[in-house]
C-alpha cells in the first residue's frame, strides 16, 4: 500500500491477470451489469471549506481519517493546520493512519512525524475512543472513504466514534464522500446475535448509504448504547451527486481494494472470507480472483497466494487455488443485486463441504439462515426472496435519511 504523504494513484481494472496459472481468465458470468451516468467532478464535503471551519474556531478538533482523507489533492489535517485550525490528536482506524497496515492487524499509537499530532488507535486496544484519548478534544471530524458495505469496518468506527462523543458531551462533524455502490442495497439483514464489529448495526450488506447518511440513520434511530444521541452535523456533498453516480474512488480505500472493479465486486465476494476459499489476499488482485485447493483443478484459473504488503500472511499461503477469475466480469446479478452464484457454485463444487463454511461466516452474513439456504440446496431465487421483507422495511427506513436523490 502507500504512505500518507505519497502520492497514490487508484488502479484502473487489468484485463490481464498479473498472478495465477497460464490457463484463460474464466469467461463472463451470465450477469447484467448497468452503467449508471457520470459527472465530470464531485465536490466532497472535505472541500466545502466554508461550510465547517466556523465550527472549528476556537475548538480542540480530533481528526478520525485515513489516506483517503484529502481536501483536493492535500491531506486534510494538513489543510486544517495551515488554516490555524487547533488539531490536537489523530484516530486511526484499521490499516493505520497512513493506509498501510493489513487487515486485521493492531494498530498502535504514536505520533505523526509531518505534523507532530499524536495518533491514538481505534483499531488496537480498544475500538472505541475512551474517556482520556478524547480528555483534549471538542470536535471530531469523521472523514473516510467507505465503500457502502456492511462489514467494513470504517463505518463500524463511525459508529464507535458517534458512541462515545454522545457519552462524553463532544460534538461530531462527518464530511461526507460518495459511495461508490450507492445503487446497491442488497442482502440480509443483520441479526443482533451476531453483532460484531464487521457489523453493528441493523443494516443489508449492502446499504447504500453515504457515512453521512448513515451517521443520520445511526442518530435517528438511536441505535448508540442506551439509546443515546451525539451532536451532529453532517458536510454533505455539493450538488451534483446521485445514488446511481458512478465515482471512481481516487485513491484505494484499503490495501486489498486497489482497482475500482475490486470495489465493485468486494460485496459480494467478501462472503468468501467467512469459507475455505480465498478471495486472492496475496495476489497483485485481491478481490477479483477466489479459489481454494478444495475446489476441482479442472477450475479454469489457479492462484498461489503468497506474503505480499497487503497482506503478510494471506489465507491458503503458499497453496494453489482453483477457481475464476473475475477480472472484467459484471460487478451485479441479473437482478441488479449481489452477485450471489459465485457462493452457491463454490459451495456445490467444493471436494470439502464440511469445513467449507467457517464460523466467520455468520458475522459476515449477520444471519444463521444463509448457511442453511446453501446447505440445503436453496435456489438465489429461493435465498433472495427470504431477504425481500427485510429488505423492504430496511430501504422504507433509508429514505428517511437520504440526502442525495437516487438518480
């Protein structure tokens, strides 16, 4: 990955696998993929300057932000300082304030040398801010790049952060940012059994939410311990922005999200991550490869895994896996939601059912019922309509938060 003071440039999508056998990517899924229409610029809310920086005179101000976090092309604490803006601490989410850090790795304390700004982790110890790492903070300002699915884990950050300003009387500014599968709102909902936090809220997999919208949702309906609510002010995006935009993201949101096609597919492929197959974490293209040595060799594309910066030490390492390359195929099913076929084939084909799924799965999913809708044969036809009062009620609620039009 990259530092937060290098320049980084997002991907565009390869045709050609860079990693894996010399056996043809696999053909194209017999899916649908609509193009929605594009703008030539967005303006987030980072850069609607006037629009917070009043908010911001004579406060203590905490930053929760990542490499993502740029007011054009400048970092936002940056651009706080040089505007005399009193930044007293940094919070670093998972992947580290600079972007680098694998998933799942604990993110420690420190301090930026750039800057001099101390750095507290929200992804180590603990992953909500306590009591004494918010003692010299007035205001904190979220502003990550998500990607509008349920388990990552940014938006379970934001939910922490909401959390413990409303106990401790601070005030949050959320400077929004497209999502980049805003169109997209698909999949189970949420069951409080299995809240963690790849998930903790009542949300699909795929919600279809800016952060700013969904910090709105996670207020309204007093989804905070004890039902409480922060002070909150949310920088939307200037006019411009639709659900149905599609925003290449200018810089990779995390280590294993580096193309935009990764973006597009990691909704519904990050399921894999709860199986013994894997999504190609120690590959040049994360996200857009799966396979496991438990599928048939006769798969039409093989992968190694191997320690790479992204991920040091991937599932499966060293281990040849079979199965499909995605690169260039449609990012959504036929019925313009998740693209749930690569789960039910993989599972049909597996040489080894019964450590398939892994106790990961549930969190992932946020339900018990998935694992026995693929165990027991269920269609996608079958699955999907299991979701659909769930998902009606849930997209019910989400336009009580919207703050962009759909199209």
């Amino acid at each position: 990955m990259v530092g937060l003071f290098a320049k980084i440039a997002f991907s565009t999508l390869l045709a050609v696998p860079a990693c894996g056998s010399s056996r043809p990517a696999a053909p194209a899924a017999p899916h649908t993929l609509a193009t929605p229409p594009r703008v030539a610029a967005l303006t987030v809310g980072a850069e609607r300057l006037d629009k917070y920086l009043p908010q911001l005179k004579g406060k203590r101000v905490g930053l929760v932000i990542n490499q993502t976090s740029r007011v054009g092309r400048a970092y936002l604490v940056d651009t706080l300082r040089a505007k005399g803006v009193n930044v007293t601490a940094i919070f670093a989410p998972e992947h580290g304030f600079r972007g680098e850090e694998a998933d799942g790795a604990t993110i420690t304390d420190g301090r930026d040398a750039r800057s001099g700004v101390p750095v507290r982790s929200v992804y180590g110890k603990t992953k909500k801010p306590t009591p004494e790492m918010l003692a010299d903070v007035d205001v904190l300002i979220f502003d990550i790049q998500d990607v509008g699915a349920r388990f990552y884990t940014f938006i379970s950050t934001l939910h922490y952060v909401m959390e413990a300003a409303a106990e401790q009387d601070k005030t949050v500014i959320v400077l929004d940012r497209p999502n980049p599968n805003g169109d997209l709102v698909d999949g189970p909902i949420l069951e409080p059994a299995h809240k963690s936090f790849v998930g903790l809220d009542p949300l699909p997999i795929a919600h279809g939410l800016t952060v700013g919208e969904l910090a709105q949702m996670i207020n309204g309906e007093k989804w905070l311990a004890g039902g409480k609510k922060c002070a909150l002010t949310v920088v939307p995006l200037a006019a411009g922005y639709t659900h149905a935009t599609a925003y290449a993201l200018p810089i990779a949101p995390s280590p294993n999200l580096p193309t935009a096609h990764a973006v597009a597919l990691y909704p519904s492929i990050c399921l894999f991550e709860g199986t013994n197959v894997s999504v190609g974490r120690g590959t040049s293209t994360p996200f857009e490869v799966i396979g496991s040595p438990a599928q048939p060799a006769t798969r039409p594309y093989t992968f190694t895994p191997a320690p790479n910066a992204g991920s040091p030490s991937p599932p499966m390492k060293g281990q040849a896996c079979h199965g499909l390359n995605l690169a260039g195929v449609p990012t959504r099913a036929a019925s313009g939601g998740l693209v749930l076929s690569y789960l039910l084939d993989f599972y049909q084909q597996s040489t080894d059912k019964a450590h398939f799924f892994g106790k990961y799965f549930e969190e992932l999913s946020g339900t018990n019922t998935l694992r026995e809708q693929i165990i027991a044969g269920k269609t996608e036809a079958e699955i999907r309509a299991s979701w659909a009062p769930g998902l009606t009620r849930f997209k019910a609620l989400r336009k009580k938060y919207l703050l962009y039009p759909e199209r």
